[in-house]
C-alpha cells in the first residue's frame, strides 16, 4: 500500500478546494495569475480568456459549486467504513461473543458488502471524475487558435475585438480551466491507483480474517 490512503488524498483534495473557493471568491486574480496557471499555459499556447478577468464572471457560482463537492466527497469518506473498520469490528464482535466466529466475513453477507463498498464508491467517482477532466482538458486543448492552424490575431479579427464576450462552451477555452481540469484528472488518476492497490491488500486480508 502507498504512503498515503486514499482516504487521505479525498480529505487533503477537499481541503484544497475549500481553499480554491475561498481564493475564487475573494481574490481570483491570485487563481487565475498563478505561477502554474501561466507556465502551463505558455508551454501548451493557450490563450489567457478575458472572460475569467471580467466583473461579472461567475466566480462566486465556481465557489459554491466546489464548496459543494469538498462537503460531498468528506461525507461519503467520512460515512462509509473502510477495510481497517469493518476488520475492528469483526474483531470486537469475536471478542464479545461465546461461539466461535470463524469465516464471520464470508457467511455474513452485510460485513461483506460493507469491506467492498468504500473500494466500490470511490472507484466509480474517480473513473468517471477522470474522464470528465479528461474530456474538458482535451477539448480545451484541441481548441486552442494552433489547433485550428489560426493565430491570435485572426482569432480576434474574426470576433471584431478581444472584448466581445463569448458564450456557452466556448468560456471554457482558457488555460485557467484547463489547468485546473489538468490537475483534477492526475489527482483523480492518483485516487484510482492507490484504491486499486487498497483493494489487492482488503483482498488479502478479508481472507486472513476469514479463517
């Protein structure tokens, strides 16, 4: 098993976006003028959209939106039980009871389920996490002026002047996003790996405890 759980990674991931929020909220140049935010878009020639600089962008809305998401991801962490607590359960019931509870885990389908069911829940959020900042990662970098063969220039000949707002998905089309969709899908990536790893050593253990 790694270093770090992946318990720990979910909990340090909503810390960051309670963090982030704040930033969004309050200060977003701080966000949208950061150091990776400008490295990574320079080495991949994406274009700084005016849309995240105006006054009325949704900053706020991001806020509430990744708000959201840390208090979700905490409470599915916090309330669903990992291998460690269904084991520490198991262990006090056989300590409390007078029979002999040998292979307890296999003949007790509850206990069963609930040893798979963190492994399950944080498997499918992070496969699909993944390919959602995947999608919108690519999708901004497919979308860059380069992509199209067009320059900077034409791009905004073509719209008559840089301060035309733009709409739908096209305010997606800035090295802001994607550098934040860069970072969620490898973080996501990370989660997926490390459960697969906790699930390889919840298998060996499950047989431990069963005999």
């Amino acid at each position: 098993m790694g270093l770090l759980s992946s318990k720990t990674l979910i909990q340090a991931h909503a810390l960051f976006l309670f963090v982030l929020a704040v930033y969004l909220t309050r200060s977003p140049e701080v966000v949208t003028e950061s150091d990776v935010v400008f490295m990574l878009g320079e080495f991949l020639n994406l274009d700084a959209s005016p849309s995240l600089s105006r006054p009325q962008s949704p900053f706020a809305l991001c806020g509430v939106l990744l708000v959201l998401e840390a208090l979700v991801d905490l409470i599915l962490v916090t309330k669903v039980p990992q291998i460690n607590e269904v084991l520490a359960m198991v262990n006090a019931a056989r300590t409390q009871s007078p029979f002999p509870s040998a292979g307890a885990m296999r003949t007790n389908p509850v206990l069963a389920r609930l040893v798979t069911l963190y492994s399950e829940i944080w498997t499918i959020l992070s496969a699909s996490r993944f390919c959602l900042f995947f999608a919108v990662s690519f999708f901004i970098y497919q979308s860059k002026p380069s992509a199209w063969g067009m320059d900077a220039a034409s791009v905004m000949g073509s719209y008559g002047s840089a301060g035309v707002a733009t709409s739908g998905l096209d305010q997606l089309k800035n090295r802001v996003v994607f550098t934040y969709g860069f970072m969620e899908m490898m973080f996501w990536l990370w989660i997926f790996l490390t459960l697969r790893e906790e699930r390889q050593d919840v298998a060996a253990r499950f047989v431990e405890h069963d005999h």
